[in-house]
C-alpha cells in the first residue's frame, strides 16, 4: 500500500484520481484549498479510512511523507484561471516547485498536469509533444500558459539537477461528471445551457475545434503514465484524438437534450485558440494507452450527472 499526496484533489479531475487511487487500495492524502474544488466531489470519500483531506494552499511550502506526488492543483477553466491571474501563475510556478522540494527531499516520483495549452494557437496541426507552441506571453490566457510551461522547465530541471523522478503529462479537454456547473467550460456551459433551455452561448462563428476526452480515459491514461517504466519522464499528450467544432458540439448536446434552446453568437474571447486536437502515437507506445469512449457517449453520461445536480 503507497501514501499518495493528490494537489486539486477536490476538483473534477482530482475526485476522479483520488477514487481511482483507493480503489487500487492506495491510501490518499488530498490537498486542496478549494478555490475550484468543491467539497461535494469527495464528500464521499470522507468516511473512507484510507482519505484524508487537508486544506492547504500548494503556493506554501507542504512538509508531509508520502511515497508519490500527482501535481493537479491549479484553475483550469479560462473563467476561473483569469479571476485572479497573479495567484494563477503562483499556483503553476511556486506550487510546482514546492511540490518537486517535496519529491526531492523524499526521494520520490512526482506527476504533473501539464496542458494542451502549452501549445497555444497552435501553428502545427494536429500537436505532437515535439511542437513547442505558439503562446501570448503578454494576454489574458498566459497567466495559464506561461505558468504551465515554466512548470515543465521546473520539473525538467528538478529531474536533470536533482535526479528527481518525473511524469509529465499534457493533457487535452476533459469533461465528464463532477465538472464545475459554472465554470464556463464549454461542455458544461453548453450541457447547463440546453438543459435548462437557456440560449446556448457559442463564442465566434463555432468553426473552432478541440478534441475533448472522457474523464475515465483521462484518469486511465495518468495512473498509466505514473506507473510507466523507470526514466520515461514524457511529455506525453493525453486526450482524444476526435476533433470537433463548437458548432458540432453544440448541435450534439442539443440533440441528446432533446433541447428546445437556440444559439446565440457572441465575440470569440483574445487568444483563443482556432483548433487543437492531440497525436497520441507516444501515449500509444510507451503507455499502451489510447481513449475508449466517444464524444457522444462520454456527453450522455455527462448530460445524466447534470440532470442530477442542477
Ligand atoms: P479544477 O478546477 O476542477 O481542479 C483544480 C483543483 O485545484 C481545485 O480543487 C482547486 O480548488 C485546487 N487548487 C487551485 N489552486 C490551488 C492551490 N493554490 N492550492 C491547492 N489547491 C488548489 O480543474 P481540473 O479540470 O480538475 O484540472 C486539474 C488539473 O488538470 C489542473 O492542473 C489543470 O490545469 C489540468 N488540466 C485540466 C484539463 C481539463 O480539461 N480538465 C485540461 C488540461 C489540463
Ligand atoms: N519544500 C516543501 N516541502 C518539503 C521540501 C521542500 O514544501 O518537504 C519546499 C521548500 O520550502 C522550497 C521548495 O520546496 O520552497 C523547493 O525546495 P528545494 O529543496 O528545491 O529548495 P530550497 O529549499 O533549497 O530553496
Ligand atoms: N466556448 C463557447 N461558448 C462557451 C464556452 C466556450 O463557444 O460558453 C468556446 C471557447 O471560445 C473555445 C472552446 O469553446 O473556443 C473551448 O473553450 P473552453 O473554455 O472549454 O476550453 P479551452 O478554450 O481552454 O480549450
């Protein structure tokens, strides 16, 4: 049995992680300051002898034993990163590196979410790890981006200098339960939206794309990353290679809703970037990992949990 430190473990994907980690009969420790996180998505994990939570901001330094690090706390939705940018890019920066102290003074291995972001407006497409991005140092997004990338460096150096294990993981949209109902990303907005017969708020013409992953898959992909062999340290894509406009989406969540909701056109936000979508080819080699559930059966289950909470 290994004592598994999860930053963000009360958030979408953190929930997610921590059930996935007690169930492989792990013990967890979950940190989070619940900024984003919501009590709600580990609620029932509390009577669990093999949880415990601590509320603790990942910007201050942690002094704990554990025997593995996931690194997942940070906003990630564009709403909720660009609220307090400052704390943001804190969050990415110095949470980071107090993550890899952590991992160094205890001689142990340390995953981190690292995101399709890092790549930007991206030029090249679709993104393979090898392209190094195309970001806005100076908009709205960066606080996010910058903050990610100069983590990767940080986990790089922390590896290279101080011999620290690492896993680094680029991960690609993710919906699914346990998302924030208000946290204005788009699979949760457009899902609300129809299901409550509100008009569905598509930012541009729709023509954007992105490539959205179940979070079973994506949970499966980073519990086979942390385990994959000795000095494979990625960066590895992880996300679903299905590439769809916001348009598409749109007209698949309506459907499935039998929704009688319109669409309304709004400005596309700076920075956004016009497509995205993973090559997983090293996902597929060195994790023998590749998604499992489509759009439209990952969006059902997602539509039900919604149906439930709103
Ligand atoms: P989320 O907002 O639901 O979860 C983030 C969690 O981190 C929340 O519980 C929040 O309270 C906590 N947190 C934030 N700042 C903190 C701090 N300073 N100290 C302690 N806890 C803090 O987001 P998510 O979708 O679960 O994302 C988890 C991770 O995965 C993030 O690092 C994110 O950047 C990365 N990621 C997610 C996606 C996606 O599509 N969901 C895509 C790319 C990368
Ligand atoms: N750190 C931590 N927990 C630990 C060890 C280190 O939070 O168990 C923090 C430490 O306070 C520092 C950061 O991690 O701010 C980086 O640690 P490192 O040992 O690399 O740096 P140093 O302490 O030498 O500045
Ligand atoms: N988007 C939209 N309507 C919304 C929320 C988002 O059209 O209500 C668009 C957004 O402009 C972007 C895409 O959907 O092009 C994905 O946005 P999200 O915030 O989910 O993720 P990210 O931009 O970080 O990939």
């Amino acid at each position: 049995m290994k004592r598994i430190l999860v930053s963000g473990g009360g958030g979408f994907l953190g929930s997610h992680l921590c059930d996935r980690l007690l169930k492989e009969g792990n013990e967890v420790l979950c940190v989070d300051n619940f900024f984003t996180g919501n009590r709600k998505n580990i609620h029932h994990l509390l009577d669990n002898k093999n949880f415990e939570l601590l509320r603790h901001d990942i910007t201050h330094p942690l002094f704990v034993e554990v025997d593995e690090i996931y690194n997942l706390a940070c906003p990630a939705s564009p709403v909720h990163y660009q609220f307090d940018p400052v704390q943001t890019t804190k969050t990415s920066v110095i949470g980071a590196m107090n993550m890899l102290g952590l991992a160094k003074r205890l001689k142990i291995k340390v995953l981190q979410a690292s995101t399709s972001e890092i790549y930007g407006d991206p030029e090249v497409h679709p993104q393979p790890e090898s392209y190094k991005g195309s970001v806005n140092t100076l908009g709205p997004r960066a606080c996010y981006d910058e903050g990610k990338r100069c983590a990767e460096t940080l986990f790089f150096d922390y590896h290279r200098q101080h011999k620290v294990a690492i896993k680094v993981m680029r991960i690609f949209n993710t919906y699914g339960p346990r998302m924030h109902p208000n946290d204005g990303r788009v699979v949760s907005n457009f899902i609300v939206q129809a299901l409550k017969g509100q008009d569905i708020t598509m930012y541009g013409d729709g023509m954007q794309t992105r490539s959205f992953c179940y979070v079973d898959d994506n949970i499966e992909g980073m519990y086979r990353l942390m385990n994959s062999r000795d000095g494979f340290t990625g960066p590895v894509n992880i996300g679903n290679p299905g590439e769809f406009t916001m348009l598409d989406l749109a007209q698949q969540i309506i459907e499935l809703t039998n929704s009688k909701s319109k669409m309304i056109f709004m400005p596309l936000p700076q920075d956004d970037p016009m497509q995205r979508k993973p090559v997983i080819d090293l996902a597929k080699k060195e994790l023998d990992w590749e998604p499992t559930v489509n759009l439209r059966e990952g969006l059902v289950k997602t539509i039900s949990y919604f149906e439930s909470v709103i």
